[in-house]
C-alpha cells in the first residue's frame, strides 16, 4: 500500500496534468487548481463539457479526449457523483494517478476506488482531504532535489579508474553497463528524443552521458512512467544545468483558503 507521500510523488511526475472542474469562475476551486499548474509553467489541460477554453488554456471536452491519457495525471474538483464517472472513464484509460480535490469524494466514490482496487492510484479524502495548492509544492520540491540529486551522481559517476578490479572483470563490467544503457535508452526514449541525445552526444559525449545516467535513475527509481519525448529530454537537459550550476528551491507564496461551503464550490 503506498503512503500519501509516494502517491503524491506518482502523481507529480507524470509528464502531464489535467484538470477536471474548472470553471469560467476563477472564484471556484477547480479553477483555482487549474491556475496552480499554470503558474508553475506546467503542462495543463482543462476538461470542460462546454467551455472550449479556460484560463486561456484549450480545453478537451472529457478525459476520454486527452492525447496521452497513460500519462498524464488529473486532477479533480467535480461533485461526486460526477467523479464517480471520471473514475469510471480513467480506469478504461489507464490514468496513472488521479487527485481527488476535498469534497470531490463521497461514500460511494471511496466504494468504488476500493473494489476496483484504485487505492494505489488515487490521491483522496474527506471535506479535509489532501488539496494540491497545499502540499503540491512540497512534494515538486523533493521530485526537483531527487533529480538535483542525481544528476550530481551521476555527473561523480562517469567512470574513474578502478584499481582493484583486473582489466578483463572490468571491460566485462563495461560491456554488461553498455548493454543495460542501451537497453534502457531503446525503451524509454520516444524516437524524437532518442535522435536528439545521439546529437548531443556527437558534440558533448560527456553531457549525453549524464543525462543517460540521468535517465537510468529515474527509471531505477519509478520516477518514469512512460516514454520521454524530445520536449521532455529538453527540459531534463534545462534542469540538469539549473542543477549543476545552483540547487535553488524554487519559491511560491500562495494563499489558501479553504472553502466553507463544499456544495458552493463546484460549477460543473
Ligand atoms: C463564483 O463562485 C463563487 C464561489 O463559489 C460564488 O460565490 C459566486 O457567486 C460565483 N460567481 C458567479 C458569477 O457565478
């Protein structure tokens, strides 16, 4: 059983976010959440039955129109009975994580996150439950200095001569490292990407290294669910030299107030 934490860290590192229950009211929470990903710059797609945009954002009509639906986690702020359904939805999908914003759940959605065994994948509670513009930044802070982290490591990692070890146990060594990476590289990078970082490593095998160290960790570790496209492997790239240069937190002030009235929130 995963804890709230490990769910939370699933849930944030999912290549890309959707938000259901967003609103042309921004006094709305669903809104509000809406906002929280795109105020962090991150990849957000609001799903809206009517709306075509919201925040200034496109929209998809439901979660059954989203484009990588395996990899993209959705946030949702929907009276339950509407929730009930996106459960519905997301489980034929294969969503790999959901976030019940507070009063998104009732009785019968926490009946049916349990016989469908969906504990391990969905974020929830009561009216008091976990909220994203709460503890969202918390977790990111800890994905950002896991990446921090082993970007660093691998950077010390790139091999040092090794005395102990005899030439042939070592060139086995190698061999058997090169084979895993290449493996590695074959499946978790999306074409685009894969043709990207053998540029690189034309012009800085040292950088493409790195990254490849980068990469290997993240799928050692979970962090990666699915494949990593080209836009992704630009980013990592970005932060692997935020990273090199300082380890900065990234800081947001954001206040939250939790809403009175739960039935008052939803616009959906
Ligand atoms: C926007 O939402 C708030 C909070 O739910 C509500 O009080 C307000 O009446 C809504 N405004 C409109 C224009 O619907």
């Amino acid at each position: 059983m995963a804890t709230l934490f490990q769910l939370q860290r699933l849930f944030l590192s999912s290549p890309a976010f959707a938000v259901v229950g967003a609103s042309k009211n921004t006094s709305k929470y669903g809104t509000k959440v809406l906002n929280w990903y795109k105020q962090r710059g991150l990849p957000v797609t609001p799903v809206h039955p009517r709306e075509s945009e919201l925040e200034g954002l496109k929209t998809v009509s439901s979660i059954n129109e989203l484009a990588t639906p395996t990899q993209t986690s959705i946030s949702i702020i929907t009276p339950p009975a509407v929730t009930l359904t996106i459960l519905q939805s997301a489980l034929e999908l294969g969503v790999p994580a959901l976030w019940l914003q507070p009063g998104a759940a009732d009785d019968a959605v926490d009946a049916f996150i349990k016989e469908k065994g969906l504990q391990d994948r969905v974020i929830y509670g009561g009216a008091d439950g976990p909220c994203i513009m709460v503890q969202g930044d918390g977790v990111r802070a800890q994905l950002d200095g896991v990446i921090a982290f082993s970007s660093q490591t691998a950077m010390e990692g790139i091999p040092q001569q090794t005395t102990q070890r005899n030439p042939e146990e070592e060139a086995a060594k190698r061999a058997q490292e090169e084979e895993m990476r290449r493996d590695v590289m074959a499946t978790v990078l999306e074409g685009a990407a894969r043709e990207r970082l053998s540029r690189i490593s034309l012009v800085s095998p040292e950088r493409s290294k790195q990254i490849e160290a980068l990469l290997l960790r993240m799928v050692q570790s979970g962090q990666l669910r699915g494949r990593v496209s080209e836009n992704q492997l630009i980013d990592l790239l970005e932060q692997m030299e935020d990273a090199g240069e300082k380890s900065q937190p990234k800081k947001s002030a954001i206040v939250f107030q939790r809403r009175k009235d739960p039935d008052d929130d939803f616009d959906f």
